[in-house]
C-alpha cells in the first residue's frame, strides 16, 4: 500500500466554543485519517471523538501544495 497526504478541515470543542483547524496528515486510506485525527486531537486538547467534527478530507496530488514542513520533508525524503 501506498502512504498518501492528506488535508483535513473540520473543527473541535474548546471550551464553549467550536475552533476551526486545517490539518495535513499521511496515512494509507481515509479511515486511518479519521483515527489520527482522533488520537491527536484525544491527546493534545483531552477532546473526545464526538466534540470533533471532520468538515472534509482532501488528497493532496502534488507535493508542492504541502504546507508543514515535517510532511512536506516526509514526502520529500520518499521521492
């Protein structure tokens, strides 16, 4: 199987309010995405699943429309 980037749009509970985020994961299919969203979101901000709503989830083609530096350098090292 082939590790593909993606980016997540969607947003969580913080406090009382819900926060926008963008996020660029790499993983092998679309439900490994929804699982490191989770998991980060789970131990990062103590958020549970149902507080965090995935807005959509995009593949991202071409390596040069990555924008964090630790995926971008990810992809890079694989190419």
């Amino acid at each position: 199987m082939d590790t593909k980037t993606y980016k997540v749009r969607g947003k969580f509970k913080m406090g009382e309010e819900m926060q926008p985020f963008t996020k660029e994961v790499r993983a092998l299919s679309k439900k490994e995405v929804y699982e490191k969203i989770y998991s980060e979101f789970g131990g990062r901000h103590g958020v549970s699943r149902r507080e965090i709503i995935i807005e959509k989830i995009e593949k991202i083609k071409d390596p040069d429309d990555i924008e964090d530096p630790v995926i971008r350098q990810l992809v890079e090292r694989v190419i």
